[in-house]
C-alpha cells in the first residue's frame, strides 16, 4: 500500500494525473461548449423544441462514450491521449515530461 502511495507522489505519476486531468477537462468542455450554445439559441426562441431535445440526446451518447474513455486502464488512457497528437504535443510543449515517462511517438515516426 505505501509503494501505491508512494507512486502518487512521484514527478511521473503526478504529470500523468495533469495529462488525464487536462485531457478530460478539453473533452468534456468540447462537448458541453456547443450544447451550451444550442440552448442559447434555444432561450432566444432560435431553436424547437424538437432540436435541442435531439442535441441533448446526441450530447449525452457522447458523454457516455467519454465516459468509458475515462475508465480505461490508465496507461491504456496514456497512450489514447497522446494520440490525438494536436492537443497532446501543445500540452506536452507546456508541460514536459519527467525523466522516465515514455511519450508514444507520433503516428509515422518510428
């Protein structure tokens, strides 16, 4: 149990938790940002009924597959996120990797 916590504390363990963290928060807002939006445009009287129940609908499938996202085996999530190579190389120039953190390389280097 202390090497558990013990692997919480560790520089590696802690910039993954900010990885995880900062990739959840930039999913979740990529979602939730455009329903915030349709329901503007649904208050202003732009939108039906109809339309913002069926984008409800589709945001909350969504949300459920980010859901099982966020419940894979950690290093499983590790390696996910850093294949969406956009987001994940931007986060990296501004939170570089610890020593013995392995970084997946970008799709088409070796």
């Amino acid at each position: 149990m202390e090497n558990h916590q013990a692997d919480r504390n560790s520089p590696q363990w802690q910039w993954e938790q900010q990885l995880i963290q900062a990739y959840y928060d930039y999913r979740y807002l990529k979602l939730l940002d455009p329903l915030y939006d349709e329901f503007q445009h649904w208050k202003e009287g732009d939108r039906t009924h109809e339309a913002i129940t069926s984008f409800i609908h589709e945001v909350h499938r969504q949300m459920a597959e980010l859901h099982n996202l966020f419940g894979n085996n950690r290093k499983w999530l590790l390696t996910l996120i850093q294949l969406d190579e956009d987001w994940f190389q931007k986060w990296l120039a501004a939170h570089p990797a610890p020593p013995g953190v392995e970084i997946t390389p970008p799709l088409g280097e070796p």
